[in-house]
C-alpha cells in the first residue's frame, strides 16, 4: 500500500536542477536511505516530501491523513523548553499532560508540606487524564530515548550543543511514532551504541 508517490517531480536551485523528473513511491513498512554527494539534493527532497516547499514541477499524492515527521540537518527548538518538553512537544494534548506531569512530579519533593498535599492530589488528577489519553506509551518511550541518547531531560535546550539539539530533535521525531519520519543525517552525532540502537528501534516499527 502506498504511502505516497512522486510523479514527474522537478526542482531546481537557481540554474542548477536538484530533481529532474523524479518518479518514485514508498509503500507502508519500506525503510529507504537516500545517498549522494554533498550539494545533490538529498536535504530539499526530504523538505519537499515534509511538505516545507514545493515542486518547480511535478506532483505529489499522499495518502489521507498521512502523518510525516521531518528531522533536519540543523534542528530547530522552542527557546525555553527542557529537553523532556522539546522530546514530547509534538504530541498535541499529550505533550500538555505530559509536560505538566513531569514538571510537578520533579517538584514534588521539595514542596512545602503544606503544598504536597494539593500537589499529590494534582498529580493523581493529571495521572487520569494521561491515561484516558493513552499518553503512557509515550511518556515511557520519550524516557526511554532521551537515555539512550545521553540527554539530561531538565536541561534548557538552548543551553545544548549543536550535536546534543540533533538529538533532542531526532528523540521528537521517534516519540511522536509518525506513520512516515524522514531522517536528515540522522547518525550525526551519535556514538555507536546509539547508531546501533536507533537502526534497531527503526527496525523494529511496523
């Protein structure tokens, strides 16, 4: 079944074509890697496909509903964010639940007696709502990925190297479990061990 198709896909920088009728489609459960040199156009096909710009010419069918996920080269994040808030950011009510339970469940032991009472009850409240949302699933998989990419979950993104940014985006794209994730030079950055993890986890997806 197809996930989406390219017909007669054309693209060009300035003189030079990057796409010269591009004709191609990815079925559901296909895992492709798009190699070439530097300056061919891997990066503006993967932004065409994310649907960041279009075509010179050409079409592109998706399949309704379609969920795409883009990690860039050089990620983007919201200022002010932790890193468990970045991770989870792409969930919608979830990422709100979530945020709200991770930040008041770190508080919790240094509240004053007083306030813990409320802040227990609080917890318990935001504990129902993220599992009449199914949001536990993501929670345990955000955790589980910001380990395995040796991140610190209440860290300001903006006090993050460029490396550990491409992590914490790359951690969003595999949370939000997307039913396409385009990965722009997805092992830069990482360490062996995490190579080899994420090669198994994308294996690993339906």
């Amino acid at each position: 079944m197809p996930l989406f198709s390219v017909s007669n896909g054309c693209l060009a920088y300035g003189d030079v074509p990057l796409l010269d009728h591009v004709e191609f489609q990815i079925d559901a459960g296909e895992r492709v890697a798009l190699i070439g040199r530097n300056g061919t156009g891997k990066s503006s096909l993967l932004s065409v496909l994310a649907g960041l710009r279009p075509l010179d010419d050409g079409q592109i069918w998706k399949a309704p509903d379609l969920r795409i996920t883009y990690v860039a080269q050089e990620p983007e994040l919201e200022p002010g964010a932790t890193v468990f808030d970045a991770v989870i950011g792409g969930l919608g009510e979830q990422s709100r639940l979530l945020a709200a339970y991770h930040d008041l469940s770190h508080r919790l032991g240094d509240l004053p007696e007083l306030e813990r009472a409320t802040a227990l009850e609080e917890l318990a409240r935001l504990q129902h709502e993220l599992e009449a949302a199914e949001a536990w699933q993501q929670n345990a998989l955000a955790e589980r990925v910001i380990a395995e990419f040796h991140l610190d979950s209440d860290v300001l993104v903006e006090g993050l190297s460029g490396g550990q940014k491409k992590r914490v985006a790359l951690a969003r794209g595999l949370v939000s479990e997307p039913d396409v994730l385009l990965l722009d030079e997805p092992t830069n950055h990482l360490d062996i061990a995490a190579i080899d993890w994420l090669e198994n986890l994308l294996l690993a997806r339906n």
